[in-house]
C-alpha cells in the first residue's frame, strides 16, 4: 500500500511539474560565461548546475541535446531552476573543466549544488522523461518568499 502512495506521489509530482514547467519556453537556455562564472552564478542565484560534456564529433551528443535538450519541458525545467551550461570538450577550456570532473567519455551530464559539489552524474544518451524525473529532484536552494 505504502508502494502505491509513493508511486501515485510520483506520478502526481511529474505531472505537476510538467505542468508548471510549460511556460512557453521552446529550448533550453546554456550559460555563456565560463565555467568559474556558472560556479559564481549558481552561488549568487542559490540554483543547482547542470553542466554537459560534449562535442561535434560525438553523436549521443548531438542526440542529447537535438531530441533530449529541445524538449519543451525539460528546457523550462533547465532553463527555470539550472544555470545549465554545455563544456565543449575540443576547446582547451573544455578539456580543463572535463579534467576537474574526471570526464573521459561523452556525453556525461553532472548535477552540481550551488556550491560546485556533484549530486549526480549521467552517461550517455538520456531521453526527455528521464532528464525530467532526475532533475525535477533537485530544488534550487533560493529562499521562498
């Protein structure tokens, strides 16, 4: 019994989610700046960082982000509650960031806190659904007022 309250919780928490997270945002929104500015943006918002490691030649990450990343919903979730940013890996700067995580494969996507601490780590290809339950776990840590 207590399984099928958790499930129904779930369900009810996604919908709601998917709901609330529909407003009118078509793709997702990355982070410019590099990646010490995402660590100073994530630390003055109080939001989680969700960084992509990727590159050209890679087509799980091409994947990623043109089927996963241009999902609706999951770009409103990016965009709302993430400083996301995607590390080009064939550029010098990428490659350092990719060496701090330990990065040797792609596409690899981290959850990071505010604080730069990593919360979770995904491999590969993900479709939108997925991406949706995993990042809809981790709140920003702003203040409600």
């Amino acid at each position: 019994m207590i399984g099928i309250v958790k499930w129904l919780s779930l369900a009810y928490g996604l919908l709601v989610a998917q709901h609330s997270f529909s407003q009118n945002i078509l793709e997702a929104t990355f982070f410019q700046g590099s990646y010490e500015e995402v660590l100073q943006e994530a630390q003055k918002q109080k939001k989680p960082i969700f960084l992509t490691f990727s590159a050209s030649w890679c087509q799980p990450c091409k994947k990623l982000e043109d089927e996963s990343f241009s999902d609706q919903t999951l770009a409103s979730i990016m965009s709302l509650r993430y400083i996301a940013k995607i590390i080009d890996v064939e550029q010098f700067v990428g490659m350092d960031v990719a060496d701090i995580y330990h990065v040797s494969e792609y596409p690899i996507s981290i959850v990071l806190d505010y604080k730069g601490k990593e919360l979770k780590r995904l491999r590969g290809f993900f479709p939108p659904d997925y991406l949706i339950n995993i990042l809809s776990k981790y709140p920003s840590f702003r203040p409600i007022k």
